[in-house]
C-alpha cells in the first residue's frame, strides 16, 4: 500500500493529464503489479492511497520512478508498506 501527498505547489490539472498520459499510455500500473485500488482525496493539499500487488521490491521502486521521472517533485510525501487486510492481521497480533 502506498500513502501520498501531492506537492500544492503542482498544478493539479497538470498531475491529473500526467496520470490520464501514464494510464493510457500503460507505462502505470506497471507490468507485474495488480491493482487493487487507486484513491484520491479532494483535501488540499491532495492525497491519497494506492493498493496494489507487486511481484516484487524493484516493481514498487519503479512504480515510484514512472511518476517522479515524469514530474520531478510531484509528491511531497510518499510511504509505501506492506499491508494485511484486518481479518489476517487481528490473528497475528492475538
């Protein structure tokens, strides 16, 4: 799961014929990854959280690249971490 803020200093029309040329384009999602959920908020500045599976570490390191190449600074914070649904982690912590 990756958490995110865009940079409000980005215009967001910008950001949005970004993601709209990378989707169409199939440069995003990338190949060996499935996505789950793709989220925004219309809270200022924007974020949002992206829930994928990956095929491995390097696939969730260039999924960051894609957009950071495309657009230097175009986020302001970027998380990512592995994630269990609650049903599988509520168990593990019992």
């Amino acid at each position: 799961m990756a958490y995110w803020e865009l940079n409000p200093n980005k215009d967001i029309k910008e950001v949005a014929k970004l993601a709209a040329d990378l989707t169409k384009s199939g440069k995003f999602p990338l190949k060996g990854t499935k996505m789950i959920g793709w989220y925004n908020t219309p809270s200022i500045p924007n974020w949002g959280v992206t829930i994928y599976e990956a095929d491995n570490e390097e696939t969730v390191f260039n999924g960051l690249l894609v957009w950071t190449k495309a657009m230097p600074d175009m986020f302001s914070c970027f998380k990512v971490s592995p994630a269990l649904t609650a049903e599988k982690s509520i168990p593990l912590a019992l």
